[in-house]
C-alpha cells in the first residue's frame, strides 16, 4: 500500500461547478499537509499547506482529518484555468516529504 | 530573484553516458532535494542535502550520485544511463528554521525540470 493515496481521476467538470476529491495518508506520524499544483509539463507549485482547523483561500478550502487520516481539497466555482494536476503531500520530517500521484482535474467549458 | 534553476531542459543519453544535471538556488535555502517523477506517477526522492558538505540518500538513490559544495549548488550526476532513468527530474529547494527537528517551514521550491530519455 503507497503511503499516500489519491484518486486518479480524471475529475471532469464544467465551468463553475464545485468539486472535491480526497487524499489519504497510512502514517500517523505524519505531521504537515499540502496541496501541490502541478500543471502539465511543469514544475508542482504549492496552492496550500492544510491544517487541523481547515483552511480557505479564495475558492479553495482545504480540511485535515487527522483520525481518519485523511486531506481533502474543495474547489468552488471551477474556472477553466483549475484544470491541472493536484499533488497530495505529506510531510513527517526534512526528508521524509511524500507525494501522492496526482488527481487530475479537467474543467470543460 | 531567479529561485531554482535547472539545467538543461531536455537530454537525450545514450546507454552508458554519464551527465550532470546542474541546480542552483539564490534564495540562501538550506536543504536541496533531488526528485524524479516518471509519467502518471508522483514524484519519488533520489537524494537530499540539508545544507553544504552534507547529503543523504532518499527513496532511490541507485545510479545517482550528488555534491553539496556550497549553500547555492546541488548538482546531480548519472554515471552510467540506462534506460529506466528516462524520466523527468525536479530540484526543488526550501529553508527550516529548525534543521532535523520538526519542520517548520516545508514550502518547497522547484526548478522548472529536466526531461531525461536514455535510449
């Protein structure tokens, strides 16, 4: 079992839509949590670290559920430029940084 | 501010050539960390350094070999290609306040990525 799990995808939704997909960790002694974008052929970027109270920017939220070991990412009001890749990563020290491989998200017109 | 720079872009070996992937950071980063991302797939650790003169293994480190001779630098070097290190590579650099304590700030930045092929 990978130490972080996402689904795939494709999530394929239209414009202005609400979506959300989840990513799961196996360690507890994972300690921090991010959101990565990565757009195709491109380096990731970070769109935002997660915490225990959950967080919002903009039209992104994000939730940490540390009992069930779990990270979620919301996405509302989907434009057509959300479409890209998002990394799950799972953080338990300096070296131990895991990237989960990705959901591909495509937002159609 | 340039951030992380990676070069070349692109680079096609030959099985058994040797090559350096060159990254440089100016944004005084103590740890650098060398990833390779193979399509479809996440991106899996090949070597990390938390600060000059010190390096370590990460998750796949066979056939790789890295320096840290100064804060800016952390070349990657291949010895002998082969085929299953087609893929593409990522340096990626950030700063702890708290080296080998708990992470305190994980925000990595990455160069632009190298797109390997050995044939």
């Amino acid at each position: 079992r990978k130490e972080v799990e996402q689904d795939p995808g494709p999530f394929n939704v239209p414009e202005g839509a609400t979506v959300a997909f989840n990513c799961t960790y196996s360690n507890s002694a994972s300690q921090s949590f991010f959101w990565y974008r990565q757009d195709c052929r491109k380096e990731p970027k970070l769109l935002m670290s997660v915490y225990s109270s959950g967080n919002e920017d903009g039209r992104f939220t994000a939730q940490l559920n540390r009992a069930s070991q779990y990270i979620s990412l919301l996405i509302r009001d989907s434009k057509l430029s959300d479409s890209a890749t998002y990394l799950c990563v799972v953080t338990r020290s300096a070296s131990k940084i895991i990237f989960g491989s990705g959901t591909r998200l495509s937002i159609r017109p | 501010n340039a951030g992380v720079t990676q070069t070349p872009k692109f680079r096609i070996l030959k099985i058994g050539q040797s090559m350096t992937l060159q990254c440089a950071q100016d944004m005084n980063h103590n740890y650098m960390y060398w990833y390779r991302q193979d399509p479809g797939m996440g991106l899996k650790l090949i070597y990390y350094s938390v600060g000059a003169g010190i390096t370590d293994k990460g998750e796949v480190p066979n056939g790789y070999n890295v320096s840290r001779s100064t804060t800016e630098d952390f070349p990657l070097r291949l010895e002998l290609a082969a085929p299953s290190q087609t893929s593409v590579y990522f340096c990626a650099s950030s700063y702890l306040v708290t080296p080998g304590a708990r992470i305190s700030n994980e925000k990595l930045f990455f160069g632009s990525g190298t797109q390997l092929s050995v044939l």
